[in-house]
C-alpha cells in the first residue's frame, strides 16, 4: 500500500508497506553484506581492527574539530523545508502555525 505524504500541494515522499517476500529479500541482502563491515574481522589482524575503532574513539574529537574547521558550514546547511515535510514536529520552531494535519 502506497501513501502519498504532503503538506500543500509539495509532495515530499512516499510511504509503502513491505511485502513479506521484500522484506526476505532484503533481510538477505543486509545478512550477505554483514561481514563486509566488520572492521574486526576484516583486518589483517583482529588486534588491527580493534586498535583502529579503539584510536578513532579516543581521537573523535580532534578529528570533529578537523573535519569542521575544514568544512565550516559548508557541510550541514539550513534545512528549511523541514517545517514543510514534518509540520507536527517543526512547525511551531518555524513561525508555522497553520499546520495541515494529513494523517
């Protein structure tokens, strides 16, 4: 079942519900995948994965500090159609008060 959801006439998306069978596939397709992603298993040595997740944790905020002087504001940039898309929950942030409730 496809629901279309909208405030105006400003489609923002669509909401469907899975079938069984999708829901399978990609249950499937994410466990197939899972062993792609584990840094620990993957690297050349358990003690090598487990070093680097344990210097990234120890360094995230020398590297947050690096990443924003780099990037500025140019990375995370105004989100002004969130008072369109979510009403309900930013609606009232926006000055917005005339809300369409179309659940």
């Amino acid at each position: 079942t496809t629901t279309t959801t909208s405030t105006t006439n400003d489609q923002f998306w669509e909401e469907f519900e899975w079938t069984t069978n999708e829901k399978s596939k990609v249950i499937q397709l994410l466990l197939k995948h899972e062993t792609k992603c584990n840094i620990i298993d993957n690297a050349i040595t358990p003690q090598r994965g487990r070093y680097i997740i344990d210097k990234y944790d120890r360094d995230a905020q020398t590297h947050w500090n690096k990443f924003y002087s780099s990037h500025e504001t140019k990375f995370f940039k105004d989100r002004h159609y969130l008072h369109k898309a979510f009403p309900n929950e930013f609606g009232v942030i926006y000055g917005d008060n005339n809300n369409n409730n179309n659940n």
